[in-house]
C-alpha cells in the first residue's frame, strides 16, 4: 500500500514537474518570439480578408482566439477555483495582461494534468454569448460580405454576423450544384486539426440579383438562399486550440467565407439568381448566337433598300420632295418632313427586315 502511495505521489510530482517546465519554457520562449499572433492587435480584421484564402483562414482562427483565449479565459476564467491546477499556481501568470499568443500554448498543457471540461467549468464563465464579442455590426468581426458564422457539428446555427434569424435553426440547404451545404461545412471541419476550405453556391451579402426566391421574395425552404460562387473555411475550435480533451458534445465549428466573383470554378454558381439554371440559360445564348443559314444583309444595305422603296413610293404618288427651285420655309418644312417620313420608315422597313430574317414576328 506504502509503495503504491509512493508511486502515485511520485507520477503526479512528475506531471506537476513537467508541466511547470513546459510552463515556464513556453513563458520564457514566446516572452521573446515575435509571433504573428503575438498581440491582441496583431488579429486580422474582417476589413482586410478580401478574395484571399490564406487571410480568410487568419481570420478565422483569429476568431477563435479572441472569443475563447481574450475574451473567456482572460476575461471570464479564474485559475485559482481549479483545485488540479493548484500546485502549478504559482507558475501561472496573470492572464488578464499576459498577450494571447503566450496563453494558448498552456491550453494544450492542460490534459497532461488531466484536466476536463469539468474541472475547467470550476474557473469559467462559459455563459457568454458570440455576439458579445463579434456583434452584427461592420467592424472588425463583419465588413461587406464577410461576416462570421458558428454552428455545431448537428448542422444548428449558433451565431451568424449576416442573418440573426438564422440562429437556433438547424441549416438545411442544398446549393444549385445539388450540394448539402451543411454536410459539406461540417465534413470540412473534420478533415483534419487545421480545418478546411469548402467550395459552394450561396447569398453575396454584396451582390443583388443572386438571391434564390420564390414568387413572394421569400426564401425557398431547403434551398440555398444565392447562388453565388462562396469558399468557406471551417475548423474546429477546440481541435484548433488543442483542447479536444475539454471539449463537449455536440462539437463547434467556426467559419467564414470569401465571395471569388468567378464562376469557372462551379458553373452553376453564376450569380444570376435563377434557381435551377445551372447556366443553361448561357447555353441558351450560344446557341442563338450560332450562324443563321442565310447570311443577313448588311444594315446599311437593308436601309438605302427601303429609302429607294420609300423615295419611289413618293415619287410614284405625284409628291416631288423639291419641285422647281422655288425654296420658301413652307416648302423647306415640307421637304424636311418629307425627309424625316423617309428615314422613320427606313428605319421601319430595316429593323422589320431584319425581324424576318431573325423568325421574329411583331
């Protein structure tokens, strides 16, 4: 019994020994490491994203780091109520001033003492809703088209920095492409620790005329609401942060996206708002654009052919445009209208000309 005591004061030592090691190293190490992360300033902002993947995935972790990392356990964490960490306490700084880039390391310490969600919950407000940190407002978390949105891995909607109303609601979607867009950003989540990129058709809060309605402007039920090319990234925050081991069920996911503007990429997200196209109305075009069997006449070919229609017609009729070289304002009246008559129904005769040759008839 002696020795089993022994042995078991002897492991926890060891792991409270090792993590005050690692504790005091990751300290000391990002106490002097510039880190793109290093401060609070250094978050990127929704503002700068763009069309870019690499800054839409910064952002997102970023995120991730200011509502858990600056904001609960800064803010809303006490260390000092978890009584597993109490022989570590005096190693722990004083998180309220200690820059984010030099707390997350000691998040992926905390299993190693065996620390869960429950023992975590003894020092943590986790009451706190996303919007307190991110809001709805353009901002730093929201400018234009890119906004943030959380949901957990059940397809339910947390947050969304666009759509309030979406909160609460399980996602149901299927894009222009027949994609499940809900599936897709949770299979993205769980491609690996780091997240990933997804590729769908969705609402441009920046772009009118792409929005997916039925005949009362209303959202279609289980339909994408645009159809805009978007590439979301996804990941798992706790999965990101290395604290699998305190996170709950059901498991969260942070994303955001960036509208390309192109539509090589998925045709079927042309932008265009017509559900159900899939960009058969382009096919549609091209092939009206095909050559005719019979070449069409020139426009100034088909009008100088109505003006000789029409001038013979006038001719014809008895009505000189100039009789004589008498030239008073009566007869220069007469003779511009004559003229102006003549070019209307050049017009005429040469759009209906062509109407003809087109199939077209008025």
């Amino acid at each position: 019994m002696r020795v089993l005591m022994q042995n078991t004061v002897s492991k926890t030592a060891a792991l409270a020994g090792l993590f005050s090691c690692v504790l005091m190293l990751t300290v000391v190490f990002f106490g002097i490491t510039a880190s793109v992360h290093a401060t609070d300033e250094g978050f990127i902002h929704a503002d700068e994203v763009g069309t870019d993947q690499e800054k839409l995935k910064e952002f997102v972790q970023d995120a991730i780091d200011a509502y858990y990392v600056d904001f609960l356990i800064r803010e809303h964490c006490d260390f000092t109520k978890i009584s597993k960490l109490d022989s570590v306490q005096s190693l722990i700084p004083d998180l309220s001033v200690t820059p984010v880039a030099q707390i997350k390391p000691l998040i992926n310490l905390f299993p190693t003492v065996g620390l869960t969600r429950a023992d975590i919950d003894e020092g943590c407000d986790f009451t706190h809703r996303f919007d307190q940190v991110f809001g709805r407002e353009d901002g730093d978390w929201k400018s234009g088209s890119i906004y943030l949105f959380v949901m957990d891995d059940t397809g339910r909607m947390l947050f969304h920095g666009d759509d309030e109303t979406l909160e609460g609601e399980e996602l149901v979607a299927e894009d222009e492409g027949g994609r499940d867009v809900p599936e897709l950003l949770i299979g993205g989540a769980e491609t690996s620790s780091d997240g990933g990129f997804v590729e769908y058709c969705w609402d441009d809060p920046d772009l009118d005329g792409d929005e997916i309605v039925d005949s009362n402007e209303d959202p279609i039920p289980g339909k994408a609401p645009g159809d805009s090319l978007k590439i979301s990234y996804v990941v798992n925050p706790f999965e990101y942060l290395g604290a699998v081991a305190l996170s709950s069920s059901p498991g969260i996911i942070f994303g955001s996206g960036i509208y390309p503007k192109m539509d090589n990429r998925l045709p079927e997200c042309n932008g265009n708002g017509i559900a159900g196209d899939g960009g058969g109305d382009m096919d549609k075009m091209d092939d009206m654009q095909e050559p005719l069997e019979e070449p069409m006449d020139e426009p100034e070919d088909v009008v100088e052919e109505a003006m000789d229609e029409v001038g013979d017609s006038i001719s014809g009729g008895g009505c000189a445009v100039a009789a004589g070289s008498d030239s008073t304002p009566r007869n220069d009246a007469l003779n511009l209208l004559l003229i102006v008559s003549a070019l209307f129904l050049a017009v005429s005769f040469g759009n209906r000309a062509v109407g003809r040759r087109n199939g077209i008839r008025s």
